[in-house]
C-alpha cells in the first residue's frame, strides 16, 4: 500500500511515500523541484519507519538522452548524474491492486523534452520481494535517443556512514562460466572498491570507481549471472537482486555521499553498444528487475526471491510432477545417436524409472561434423534406417514421452536453410550476415523464422509424438545486429524479446509440451528465460565432483523444481563416485545419462534405487525453500551442503570431495532452525554405506562423518514434536 505523510518541509511541498511489498517497504520522496528520490528498500517489522537523516537519498531513475552528458563532476564509468535525470519532476503516484497484484507507479516528466517516465513497482502477496521496470513514453514533438535507463536503484542500507558499513555490509557476485556455473563469492565493500572518501557534496560525491558486474552478448549469464546481493552482518538484513533479461545487463555497486548505491539496468550505450530512438509518442520498457529482501541474512532474502520466482513462472505440470529425464548425450551418446545405440538406452531408462527419454543432439545429420550444416531439423536417414519413428515408437512403448534436441536461434553456414531465408532473418552488419563458428544467428523478429520454427516444432510433435525439446544454443552471437539502421544493442533486445514471445506462443498452442533452456549449459540462466521454460540445464560439467559445487549453487538461482542436473553412472568408476553423481541431481531435477545400458547388476540397482528415492521424495521439492548449512559453496571446497526446508523438516545433501588429516572425515552442519530440539536423522541414499550422521541438540548441528573421499549421502532430518 502506499501512504502519504506530514510534508518534509511543507514550504517545499515534498510527500514521503512509503510502499509495502511483504515484510518490506520502499521509501520515496517526491516534491515538486526535484526528482521523486529513493530513501531505501528496508525489510523487517520496522521498515516503513522513516530514518531522521533524508540527506543520503538517490534518484529513483537515471535517464540518459542524446549527447546530453553528466551534471556536475563527470562519474567516469558510473552510470548516473545524467542531466535528464536531474530534470525529471513528479507529476503523480498511485498504489492499486488488482488481480492478486500489488502495484504502485510513480510518473515523472522531463519538461524540456517532454519525456514521461513512469516507474512501476508490482508485488505478489506470499514473497517479501517486487518487480521493477521503468518505462518511456516521447511526450514531446522531437525524437529521442536514449542511452541509458536505469531499472532500479538500491541505497539506505545502513543508519551508518559508509565508514562503519565495511564492518557490517558484505557484497555478493556470481561468475558463470562453461563448466564452471553458479560460483558465488562474498567480498568487503572496500575489497569492492566501494570506499568512503569524505566528500558528500553533490558536485563531488564519489571516488568515481565502481564496482560493475556485466552480461555480454546473447549469453546472459555467460561471465556472471545477472544477479547479486546484500548483507548486513550486524542486523542480519539482506537485499537479493536478479535482472530477468535474456541478453545483456548491468549493475554496479558505487560509493555516493559516503554511503553505498546499486544501480541496475538493461543494455547501455557505452557497455553494450545499445542506444533507442523514441519517435513522439513511442515507448519503452526496460529490462525488468527483481529485488527480494529478508532479515534472515543471504539464505532468508534467497528463500524469498525463490518464493517470487515460483509467482512469475509461468505455471506447468512439469514443475509440479518433476519427473525423470534420461538424455542420451552426457557422458553417454556425445551427440552422436544411432537406432542401434539408442534401443538399449531405451530399454535401460525405462527400467532406471526414467519418465522423458530425450534424444539429444546429432540426430538430424548424416555426417558426424554437423556443427555448420544444422537448421532444416529433419531426422537422418543414415543413423535412422527405419526412420525416427522406430526409436520414438520404442520409446512411447516403454512409458517414456520422446524428446528431441534442438537449437531453434541458430542455421549453420551450409544449411540448405539458408537459400530460403532473406537476408534480413539474419543478423547483420553493414548488410553482411554475421558468422559466429561457422553459424549464422537467426532474428525472430522476422515472421520467416517464426514461420520456419513453428512449423518445425508443430511437425516433431505431430510426426514423433514429441514432448520435451531441449531448446540449446551453443554461440555468443556479440553486440548484435543493425538491421533496419537500430543500433546492434537495439536489434539484440528486440530478438531477445521476440525470441520470448515465440517461446509463449509455442507453449501457448502446446500447454503440456516441455522446454528446456539450455546455453551450453548455463550461459544463459536468467528469469526472461525461465518465466517460460519450466527447467533448466545447470551445466555441461562432465567430472561429477567438479559437478558438486554446481549442484549445491544452483538453487541459489534458478528455483529447486527447474534446477536440471546431469546424474551419468559409468560402469568403469568406483561405487562411491557413481553414488555422488546420483547424489547431485536428487534434490532438483534428474537428468539422468551414462552408459547405465552397461552397468552391472548392482549398478543397475543402484540407479533404481535412487530414482525410487527421487520419487518418493520429489513432491516436496516445488514447494521446499533452500538452505546452506555451510554456506554457499566454494569451487575447491572439500565439504559441500546443501539443503531444502520445509513443513515435514529438511532433505540435505551432504558431499566430502577430498580433504586430509585426522579431521578431515569428519564436519559439523550448523542448522540453527532445529537447535534446541530432537531431530532424527536417516539416510536416504546410499542406504548402507561407510559413514554416520549425528544430531547434536545442544549444538544445533549435524555432525556427519564420511570416511571416504570422494562420497555423498542423501539425508532426511525431522524434528520432534
């Protein structure tokens, strides 16, 4: 809701806005000779109590227009002061709700070019977090170029000076990288470069450094994940964040009036070679931002933007069912699948338990070098004498639903395709279609590539019985494109959203047909793509003890119910090693690989086993909240945890990947929820191994002993009444 209080200063005319969005509230002032300002994003009982210091507040938009430049100092690569920004007025505010939505929208105008900007905040009952967007409309009688929009900006995260926060706030970033996804890290304001240099006024208000965490390219997530966070250690409030883009983003943590600012943002001019024209009365939206808050520290402001990730998505059976996948590329088939290799992976799955049997890639070529030549998705006589049917049929008469690979944005450089598409499906510069490792990148803002893919999709389901698609995309097809004289930056976003529009269609016209979002893994892991696809690829890791931090990381990002991880049993590794690969995916979404068609015996029903404990246990996963006993995991950590809570106790993951020393077999779990109380302890999976697991209700931690190194076990724990 939104309420007005006592004027500030009643000769000033300025309102103090207060927003409640769950156990948080946003703060505003608006007066009439300055832009609406942001006070704070404050979580807790108190948070909508106003701090008696109002000197420390930020713009609630930053507007770059045109060669317009800063005002005042110049901030060097930080992305504020423009003097558009400065010029913004309020001209209303209203909090509404409708829908089940909360809402509140704050308009602004810049009077000299008549540009409205209008911020909307919406927030759905049942997460402490909201959605933010600002959006453009030319009001005035001349174009427009804007350089720069900010989504949101976070300040007030502390009653202190910056010179006291090093001591209480901590600053958390992600890198993601092929095979390397999800690495959170923790690091001080100062190790930050966020520093207070005793300057507070507005001509000279910052060091001008910044800390800036960047998505590149088509591949959101293919250096960072767009996403970050706050803590405080002394009050244990926390401040999440995650821009949901499907392409390139920014935020940055600076030093401004001694105190700390996060800006956030879609693509810029001067990062991302992205600039829009407003014609008079055209609009725009930025790229959307999410803000979670919570006084549970990082894993409470966590649990609570998985909460509003389970709103925003678009709701699908799969993510409820969660049901088993085998795909027949990791550590298995390599891209590279025959009739002959794929009956007897049929006929393992679906005695493994496997619910999807998905045929990954290759399947569509008759040459083993089909990177350059993929596009038309026609199946390949030569590995399917008898056709596809043959193995889709085996399949759907095991009980399995067939899926299919595809990788719809891209046509190789010696695709057939190619000589029916115009130039203009493609990315261009200059009117040259660009090539990316012998591939082209197709724009979906033109109908020839929806028509192209919609009639593929609707012709696999149809012929094949398909539904699954593994939806890939294996290039960073750069800057973007110039098609139609837009900035590249400009042709990227409006693929990026065109590409989402179609994946709403398909889903539209096929409810119960499963996508998933694959980028080589994880370079593109972002709430664009994953509102629609109902799950997603955490990696192409193939060393399942490297796969363990990925594993522990991912519900940190990506919500339990989507987080697909690969389980490949080989029958040449030690039972602990096939029993930690199994371990990895229980607790989020099997894909389920390897060559278990060669497996003994006892390997064959180890693979049961564990896919019998995944069942039994998976109805409570789309509703169980994460947790790190540990805390998030380091890529080299010896010990990993990682947990779901919720109303019957806690499912734990427990890894030991190496380590050395008396000690060494042995680490305490800190699980504060349950101190003080009886907790009993069971092993799910292995059930029999080396090991033990202790509850100690004086400590409120699990001891957990693993004298083997690498293992994992799959634990239950439930408290007592």
């Amino acid at each position: 809701m939104s309420e007005l209080l006592a004027p500030v200063d009643p000769t000033a005319g300025t309102d103090r806005i207060t927003w409640r969005f769950g156990a948080g509230a946003v703060r505003l002032l608006a007066g009439a000779d300055a832009p609406v300002r942001l006070v704070s994003v404050q979580p807790g009982d108190d948070a909508a109590e106003w701090p008696t210091d109002l000197v420390h507040t930020v713009p609630l938009v930053e507007l770059g227009l045109g060669t317009e430049g800063r005002k005042g100092a110049s901030p060097h690569a930080q992305h504020r002061r423009y003097l558009p920004s400065s010029r913004l007025r309020h001209v209303s505010h209203e909090a509404t709700s409708s829908g089940g939505v909360d809402v509140l929208t704050v308009e602004q105008q810049d009077p000299e070019t008549g540009v409205v900007v209008t911020t909307r905040l919406e927030h759905r009952p049942g997460a402490s977090a909201f959605r933010a967007t600002t959006h453009l409309r030319n009001g005035g009688g001349a174009a427009v170029a804007v350089r720069y929009v900010s989504s949101f900006t976070l300040a007030g995260f502390a009653d202190q000076d910056i010179i006291d926060a090093p001591k209480r706030l901590q600053l958390h970033h992600a890198r993601n990288a092929w095979d390397a996804e999800f690495r959170w890290h923790r690091t001080t304001l100062e190790d930050a470069g966020v520093v207070d240099i005793g300057r507070i006024g507005e001509g000279n208000d910052s060091s001008l450094g910044h800390f800036a965490v960047r998505g590149y390219g088509s591949w959101s997530s293919g250096d960072h994940l767009p996403a970050g966070a706050i803590t405080d250690r002394v009050t244990g409030r926390a401040w999440t964040w995650q821009l949901e883009h499907n392409g390139p983003w920014q935020w940055e943590a600076l030093d401004r009036q001694g105190r700390l600012y996060v800006g956030m943002s879609g693509p810029t001019a001067e990062d991302h070679e992205w600039e829009v024209v407003l014609e008079p009365g055209a609009e725009f939206t930025s790229v959307p931002v999410a803000v979670a808050v919570s006084t549970d520290g990082l894993d409470g402001a966590l649990a609570e933007i998985t909460r509003y990730r389970r709103q925003i998505r678009r709701p699908h059976g799969d993510n409820a069912a969660c049901p088993v996948i085998f795909n027949d590329y990791m550590n298995c088939l390599m891209g590279d699948p025959t009739t002959e290799r794929l009956l007897p992976l049929v006929e393992a799955a679906a005695a493994a338990g496997a619910e999807y049997f998905v045929i990954d890639a290759g399947w569509y070529s008759d040459e083993p070098g089909w990177w350059d030549s993929v596009g038309e998705w026609l199946p390949a006589k030569s590995r399917f004498p008898n056709g596809l049917a043959e193995v889709t049929d085996a399949i759907t008469a095991a009980g399995m639903i067939p899926g299919l690979w595809l990788e719809p944005e891209v046509v190789g450089v010696r695709s057939p395709l190619l000589d029916r598409l115009p130039t203009e499906a493609l990315f261009c510069r200059d009117g040259v279609p660009i090539v990316e490792n012998g591939r082209h990148q197709l724009d979906f803002r033109h109908p020839a590539v929806v028509r192209h893919l919609d009639e593929t999709v609707d012709r696999l389901v149809a012929e094949f019985g398909v539904g699954y698609f593994k939806l890939d995309y294996n290039i960073n097809i750069g800057a973007g494109t110039d098609v139609d004289g837009a900035r590249p930056g400009a042709g990227l976003l409006g693929h990026n959203r065109a590409y989402s529009a179609w994946i709403d269609s398909v889903l539209d016209r096929h409810p119960d047909l499963v996508l998933e979002n694959c980028s080589s893994g994880g370079m593109r892991v972002d709430y664009a793509q994953l509102a629609r696809h109902s799950i997603q690829s955490t990696s192409d890791q193939t060393d399942p003890e490297r796969y363990v931090s990925i594993a522990a990381a991912a519900p940190a990002s990506v919500t339990p119910e989507q987080s697909a991880v690969w389980a490949y049993p080989q029958p040449d590794w030690t039972t602990d090693v096939n029993d930690l690969t199994l371990v990895n995916a229980l607790l989020g979404r099997v894909h389920l690989s390897g060559r278990i068609d060669l497996l003994d015996e006892a390997g064959r029903a180890a693979v049961r086993a564990a896919m019998d404990t995944y069942k039994a246990l998976r109805h409570r996963i789309p509703h169980a909240l994460p947790v790190w006993p540990l805390g998030l995991p380091g890529w080299y950590d010896a010990w990993c945890a990682a947990g779901l809570v919720d109303d019957e106790g806690m499912l734990l993951q427990v890894w030991r990947r190496g380590g050395s020393g008396s000690s060494a077999d042995t680490a305490a779990l800190p699980i504060p929820a349950f101190a003080g109380r009886d907790v009993d302890v069971e092993v799910l999976y292995p059930v029999g191994g080396n090991g033990s697991a202790t509850w100690s209700r004086a400590d409120g931690a699990l001891q957990v002993q693993l004298p083997d190194a690498p293992s994992a076990r799959l634990l239950r724990l439930v408290p007592r009444a």
